[in-house]
C-alpha cells in the first residue's frame, strides 16, 4: 500500500478523530440492533472496524511536541 504525506492542522486531526469517533459509534449501534435482531454481523465488519482503529491509533499518537500553529506531517 503506498504511503501519503499529508499536512493537517489541528484543527483538522480533529475533525478527523470526531468522524472516526462517529463511525465507531454507529458501529455498536450496527452490532446492538444486529444482536437484538438475532442476525449475524457481515463478515467484512470487523476489518472495517479495524481500519478505524488504527487510523485513531495512528491519530492519537502523533507527536505531541509539535510547536503550537505548526501542522503535523500524518505518515
């Protein structure tokens, strides 16, 4: 998988960790009302679910000793 550089301000990293932290929301709604329902998740869901993951892993570990106003460079 190739890799991208990208520039983000903070501004943008949490625009960023909001979504991811909407998505990860509606996933337990998705696995609640699919228990409830007695119906099976879809076999790719947790790979998805992954992905989030380690995008808000990768997020929230940027380093913190950036000088405030400088955009972090996301690898």
């Amino acid at each position: 998988m190739p890799l991208y550089h990208v520039e983000l301000d903070d501004t943008e990293i949490k625009l960023l960790l909001v979504a991811i932290r909407q998505v990860e929301h509606t996933f337990t709604i998705a696995e609640a009302q699919s228990a409830a329902g007695g119906e099976p998740l879809a076999s790719d869901y947790e790979g998805v679910r992954e992905s989030y993951r380690r995008l808000l892993h990768k997020l929230t570990t940027l380093d913190e000793t950036n000088d405030p106003g400088k955009p972090y460079l996301v690898k």
